[in-house]
C-alpha cells in the first residue's frame, strides 16, 4: 500500500504547491548515493517553504546476507 493511499484514507489530500501541504513525502532509495543526494537538495530548497509541515522521508534499505 502506497503512503498517498494511507494518507488519503486518513483525509489528507495532494495539492500542487509544497508550501500549501501540511504532510511532504519523500519517497527515495538509501542504497543509491544519488537518489539520496537528490532528497537532500530537495530538502535543502524546501527550508522555509515548509516550516509548518510535518517532512517524511521514505528509504528502502539493502539487506546483506
């Protein structure tokens, strides 16, 4: 289950513009530098655009072995 459709479940709703949102999601990749290097920029250009919104960012995480 995607994290939109928990998030629409629970009455949230997606709006164009990051400054309007209460809730950011990033959805990204822990094992791929760039992947991560693109959330942080992101992020970085978010600061102060988003200061009342709760940011969480989603990672899959390798497993060895």
């Amino acid at each position: 289950m995607s994290a939109a459709v928990v998030l629409q479940a629970a009455g949230y709703e997606c709006v164009e513009d990051a400054s309007d949102a209460n809730v950011i999601v990033y959805n990204t990749c822990s094992i791929r530098d760039k992947a991560e290097q693109k959330v942080y920029s992101a992020l970085g250009r978010q600061v102060g655009r988003i200061a009342r919104a709760q940011v969480h960012v989603h990672t899959c995480c390798g497993q060895l072995g």
